[in-house]
C-alpha cells in the first residue's frame, strides 16, 4: 500500500510518468521527468549534506544505535 501511495503522490506532482511497457502491456514503466529529475538533483545534494552532517557529528558507535531507531520510525509512516 504504502509503494502505491508514494507513486500517487510523485504522479499528481508531475516527478514521473507512468506507461505501460511495450512488451509486456500488463506492466507499467515509471520514468522521471524534467521536473523529477531537477527534484532529484536538488534533494540529493540536500540528503548529502545531511548524512556529511550525521558522519561528522556522531561516533561510530552512535551511528550503529540511530540506524535502527530511524528504521522503527520510518515503518511508522
């Protein structure tokens, strides 16, 4: 549910398209477009100063303790 959601979301944003394949018409071809793929340029700058802030700031062994809380609470959304 939550996958079918998110491609929703990026349609009704103009990010992707959806197609079906040409060999194989039951299947559906997602593909960004200009404007997702602007986003995605954006936002990966973005995501890696964030992770370059985390290195930086927490020890290894913090790190090992955040990965699995961040992962609780990403199954919470």
């Amino acid at each position: 549910m939550a996958v079918t959601t998110m491609v929703s979301r990026l349609l009704a944003a103009e990010l992707i398209t959806r197609t079906p394949r040409s060999d194989d018409p039951r299947t559906l071809s997602l593909d960004l477009t200009d404007k997702g793929r602007s986003a995605l340029v954006r936002l990966r700058a973005e995501l890696d100063a964030i992770n370059r802030t985390i290195e930086e700031t927490l020890a290894p062994g913090e790190m090992e303790m955040l990965c699995p809380v961040l992962e609780r609470l990403a199954a919470n959304n």
